[in-house]
C-alpha cells in the first residue's frame, strides 16, 4: 500500500500468550479481572478461566518465550487463591 510512494517499512509481529485453567469452586469468576501493575488479564470463557498476557514484538523465526506466562501465571494462581469467590 505504501511501497507505491517509496516506503519499504519492515513488519513485526506481534505475539502473545495465553492458558486456560478449569473451573472449580474455589477459582470461580463472573466477570473479567485486569491487572494493570502486572500486565495480565483473567477472563471467564467456555473452555474456562483463560489468563492472557501483554504481547512482544519480535521477530517470524524467534523462538516462543514463556518467560512472561510463567511470572504472570504465579501471580494470576495467587490472584484467584487469596480472592473471595462469588
């Protein structure tokens, strides 16, 4: 689209990560929980409680870094452990 007037910008994908837990009486929500200071997102879905993180720029052939998940699903399993449930 912009190649025409002389512009050769590079692409670079976005990638994010995300897990789904099961839903038991304890880790039960209704409604989407977003932490700002952590960078993480709980949301109630079908296949259930899914966490999803902040997305990385990088590269086609870069590896997958779950470093993010990991931090952030320690913190989302503290996150729904120490919350009442409705």
């Amino acid at each position: 689209m912009i190649r025409p007037l002389g512009y050769n910008l590079p692409l670079f994908p976005m990638r994010g990560y995300h897990q789904h837990f099961k839903v038991t009486e304890k880790n039960t929500i209704n409604h989407s929980m977003f932490d700002m200071d952590k960078g993480f997102v709980m949301g109630p879905m079908q296949q259930g409680i899914r966490i999803t993180t902040g997305a990385e720029m990088t590269t086609m052939n870069a590896p997958k870094n779950f470093g993010q998940l990991k931090t952030v699903l320690k913190l989302a399993k503290k996150n729904l452990a120490t919350r009442r449930c409705s």
